[in-house]
C-alpha cells in the first residue's frame, strides 16, 4: 500500500511541479523519483538503480535525438522543407492549399520537431494563405495535425523514441506499424479541421493576386534531392525490421549489410550525409555551427528523457507494475490502459513527450499482466501510449501557444478548432491501434 501510495503521489507532484508551478521538467522528475525511491527501496539500491536506468536509457536512445535534430534543423537550412511544400502543391494546385500544407507538416514531420516544423513552414503557410485566401484558422490547424502525428507516434521524436527504449520495442517495427497509424489520425485531423471551419471556408477568399509561394530570393534544392533525407531512413529502419521478421534465422552476408545499414544511428547518419549533400558548398564553419546547435537543442531534451528513464527504472524496480498489472488485467481494457494513462498525463501537464515516458514507465511492468508482452504486443502498447499523448493539446501545451502564436490566432478559435481536433486525432489512433490488434498477435 505504501508503493501505491508513494508513485499515485509522486505522478500528481510531476504534474503540479511542470504544470502549475512551472519547475524546470528534469528536476521536477528526478526529485519525484528521488522521492519514490527512498520510500519504497532499500538505502543501499536507490543510487545504483538511479545509474543504471540513467545509462540504459542514453544507451538506447541518446544517439537517435541528437542525430534526428541534426537531420531536421539541416533540412530547414538548407530550405528542402521549403521545395517539399512546393512539389506537393504542384500536385495538388493551390484549390487543395489546405491538403499540401497538411501533407508537407506529415513528411517533414517525420524528423523535425513539431513545434520548430510549424515555426519553419508557417511562413509557406502564410504565402499560401495570402496566394488562395484561404483562413488562418484553417490553414495553420491542418499544418499542425500533419506535424503532430508524427510527433506523438514515430521515432526520432524523443516521446516515442524514450517510450521504445523503456519498453523495449524495435524501433523500426514501430515505424513501420506507427506510420500508416499517424496517416489515419492525421487524416481524420485533416477532416475534422475542414468539418469544424466549414462556414469560415464559405466566405469569399480575398486574394493577393500578385503574392507568390516561391521564395525568390532562394534557389530550392530539387524535390527529389529534398525527400531523399527523409524516406531513406524509414526505407532502411522499415526495411530491416521486415528482413528480420520474415528471415529471423538468415545469416548471409546482404542480411547482415542490411541489418546494419537498418540500425536507428546508422539509418539517421545516412540521412544526415544526403541532407549535407543539399548544400552547394559545404561550409565547415556554418556545419560546425550547426552541429553546435543541434547539440544545444538536444541537451534539454536528453535530460528529460534521461529522467523519465530513471523514473522508469525505479517504478520497475518497486514491483508495483506486477500488482497492478494483475488488477487492470482484470478490467479487459487491454491496450486502452496504457491510452487512458497517456492521456490523462497529457491533458494535466501538457507535455507530449512527458506523458508518454512516463506512461512506458508505468506500463513496461504490467504488459505481461495485460497481455502485450509479445514483440507486437509492445509496438502495440507503446503506439497506444503515443495516441495517448494526442490528447488533449490545450493553454498547458508549449504547442498550443505556437500554433496560436505563430497564427495570429485567439485563443478561443485555437481551442475551437485546435484543441477539438487533437481529441478526434487521438480517437481515431486508438482506434487504428486496436484494430490492428486483431491482425498483430
């Protein structure tokens, strides 16, 4: 009873210290942590456990974040975001505005952050919505439900990156399932962004006739050359989980190779050469600049996911997950658990990220109890534990105040449409998830 109480009361103290006090994240969960370990362990293991879930999660995931912003932040220097945008609207003509910008915020999603990804593309969003007149409310919303998927789902994203390694999940397993689960949440996004700014979209556009899309000051890099950063990378991770799974005992030498070249870190540095390759001469010093940044960006985030890691371990190592598992196992929600504990962590204190560590925490010792302790089982728990986190974007979300910020929104329109949406995203992820499950055993 004492473990029970200790964790219930160390996940409302996370929550009121980054929340509404508004303590610095790594703090706030390593003190709670601290806490939680010296009631429930013994003296002698509360600094031993603190390492080593400190260096396991680094071990697994460390690499993958500081590459993955690397990647994404050479992609905005060099305006490849910028000729992505461009090619899909070729596609798809400025009457369907709204679909390019929403399909751009989902691919460039994959390895930018979404809350740099919408700052970078706003300015796109802003010519487009100037060049069709179509509404800001509109346009800046279908933007944002394209980044947001992936964010919350797909690996290098540190929230789903950290809740792999905590559950020990494949990551390219993850991508694979994770994807065609973002596409669908991010439609029903898309739909319900249009369903709910229907009579906005009725009133005549007022259009700049002489506005251009193109930024004429800059030479965009070619489309395909632009993709290339990006798809490779889920090619090579997609692809080495599929050779693995249908030729698990293979031990010729191309399985090897493509083992390799599949591994997350390798996959990523791939992708970081061809986006280097973008660049029409190679700066060392601006590389070096960016790198230096990059680096920066990732301390923040490493240091948080560090924390939920050793929050994890000590929840592991206090045998709660075994109890508590046994009692949810008894209610049939299955992977709804993991959802609905996401979800709350993600509405009471706003971060993405931090509700699905924590989350994994929570979850990792229970799956044997709720029936998820199968390779697809965990893909399938930690998926549910990223829709989780979809819900609810609100005035605690860092994101919230981008969109609204960037948008020249207020605030009641951004809740309205914003908020409303990343509710319908997280339901229909679920429900993606669990039927999937019936085929994924």
């Amino acid at each position: 009873m004492i473990i029970i109480t200790a964790i219930l009361i160390g996940l409302v103290l996370i929550v009121v210290f980054t929340s509404i006090l508004k303590y610095n994240t790594f703090l706030s969960i390593f003190v709670v942590t601290l806490l939680i370990a010296l009631l429930t362990m013994p003296l002698q293991d509360v600094v031993p456990t603190i390492l080593t879930g400190f260096g396991n999660t680094m071990k697994s995931i460390g690499l993958i974040i500081i590459f993955g912003i690397i990647l994404g932040l050479i992609l905005d220097k060099t305006h490849a975001t910028k000729s992505i945008a461009h090619a899909i609207l070729r596609l798809t003509g400025k009457k369907n505005a709204g679909i390019a910008i929403h399909t751009t915020g989902f691919i460039t999603g994959i390895p930018i952050f979404c809350d740099s990804g919408f700052i970078v593309l706003q300015g796109i969003n802003k010519s487009l919505i100037e060049s069709t007149g179509k509404p800001m409310a509109f346009m800046a919303s279908v933007l944002a439900a394209g980044l947001y998927s992936v964010h919350c789902l797909i690996p290098p994203h540190p929230g789903a990156t950290a809740a792999a390694g905590i559950m020990s999940a494949n990551i390219g397993q993850l991508i694979l399932v994770g994807l065609p689960v973002a596409a669908i949440s991010s439609l029903a996004g898309f739909l319900w962004v249009r369903f709910i700014t229907r009579k906005d979209l009725t009133v005549p556009p007022i259009v700049n006739p002489d506005k251009r899309i193109q930024d004429e000051a800059v030479e965009l890099p070619s489309a395909f050359r632009s993709f290339l950063p990006i798809i490779v990378p889920v090619l090579l991770l997609s692809g080495r989980s599929v050779l693995l799974l249908f030729a698990p005992e293979d031990e010729s030498y191309l399985l090897k190779i493509v083992s390799f070249l599949g591994e997350p870190i390798i996959a990523l540095m791939i992708g970081i050469l061809l986006a280097i390759s973008l660049y029409k001469k190679v700066n060392s010093r601006e590389l070096n600049e960016l790198f230096d940044l990059s680096i920066e960006k990732a301390g923040a985030i490493l240091a948080i996911v560090a924390a939920g890691g050793i929050f994890g371990t000590v929840i592991k190592a206090t045998g709660i997950g075994e109890v508590a598992g046994v009692y949810l196992a008894s209610t049939g929600l299955g992977l709804f658990v993991p959802f609905l504990i996401a979800a709350f962590l993600k509405t009471a204190q706003g971060s993405s990220t931090v509700a699905v560590m924590t989350s994994a925490s929570i979850i990792s010792p229970m799956l044997a109890s709720l029936n998820l302790s199968s390779d697809n089982g965990i893909i399938l728990a930690t998926l549910a534990m990223g829709a989780g986190s979809m819900f609810i974007s609100h005035s605690n979300d860092a994101f919230f105040w981008v969109v609204t910020k960037f948008s020249d929104l207020e605030i009641k329109s951004t809740l309205r449409v914003w908020t409303t949406t990343t509710a319908v995203m997280g339901i229909f992820a679920i429900t993606a998830i669990w039927v999937f499950s019936l085929f994924l055993k």
